[in-house]
C-alpha cells in the first residue's frame, strides 16, 4: 500500500486558516459570488485577544498532529510521499503526475488540468492576524 501525505509547511497560516474557516463558515471557494461574500464576511471579524488564543490552541494542535503523524509512520515503516500544500496549490499538474507515478497510475499529461483551480484564502485579515498572533505569542 502507498501513503501520500500533504501539510502544509506554515503551520500558522494553517491555524489562522481554520480558524477563520470556523468563523465564517466557508471552507473553499468555487465562484466570484463565494469570494464576495468572502470578503464581506472577513470585513466583519475583529480579531480580539481570545482568538488569538484560539489560534494557538489549533495551532499546537496541528503541530501535535503532525508529531502524531511522523510518530505512526515511523511505527508503521510507512515511507510516504511528501508534498507540501503550499507547492501543491502552486503547480497541481506536475504534483497530479507526481502521485500517479507514485501509485502506479498511466501517465496523466494528457489530462485538462485548466479548469482545476486552488483558490486560497489568504486575506489581508489573515495577514494581520498573523502579525497579531507573533506579536504576542511566542512559539
């Protein structure tokens, strides 16, 4: 059997990420209209002293994870390929064919890959409460 295993290197950004996913009740966008409403949605968050607490609660939490993760597979013997979320998002095509090859799968090339979109959801709030977080939190 074969494991691929995507993380995402900037644990933060994963934490605000999520938490601002709880917030707003959107987990991905599909559509103009979902990012507008986004937006809006974001416009009324203010990040207050409490939230940055959350933040680093689910930020421990996924490092926990993560620790878990590498534990179990080591355990296991699991060899794993490795992608990071962050080059996933910024080449799918090429990591597509990386894991096909990986699992034994016919080349993919010939596959559309134009209507396949990552629309992140970093927002300039994102941004701020990244600075928030690192200004008073030490990690």
């Amino acid at each position: 059997m074969k494991f691929v295993r995507v993380s995402r290197k900037d644990k933060l950004a994963q934490a605000i990420s999520y938490f601002l996913a709880n917030k707003t009740n959107i987990w991905n966008i599909f559509s103009q209209d979902n990012i507008q409403n986004y937006t809006k949605l974001l416009s009324n968050i203010n990040i207050e002293e409490s939230d940055i607490d959350r933040i680093h609660e689910m930020y421990c939490s996924l490092i926990e994870q993560e620790e878990f993760i590498d534990r179990f597979c080591k355990k296991e013997d699991i060899q794993a390929l490795q992608i990071d979320y962050e080059d996933l998002a910024a080449n799918i095509k090429h990591y597509a064919n990386i894991v096909a090859e990986y699992i034994g799968l016919p080349n993919i090339n010939s596959l559309d890959f134009s209507t396949v979109k990552v629309q992140k959801l970093a927002s300039p709030l994102s941004d701020k409460t990244c600075r928030l977080y690192r200004k008073n939190t030490i990690v």
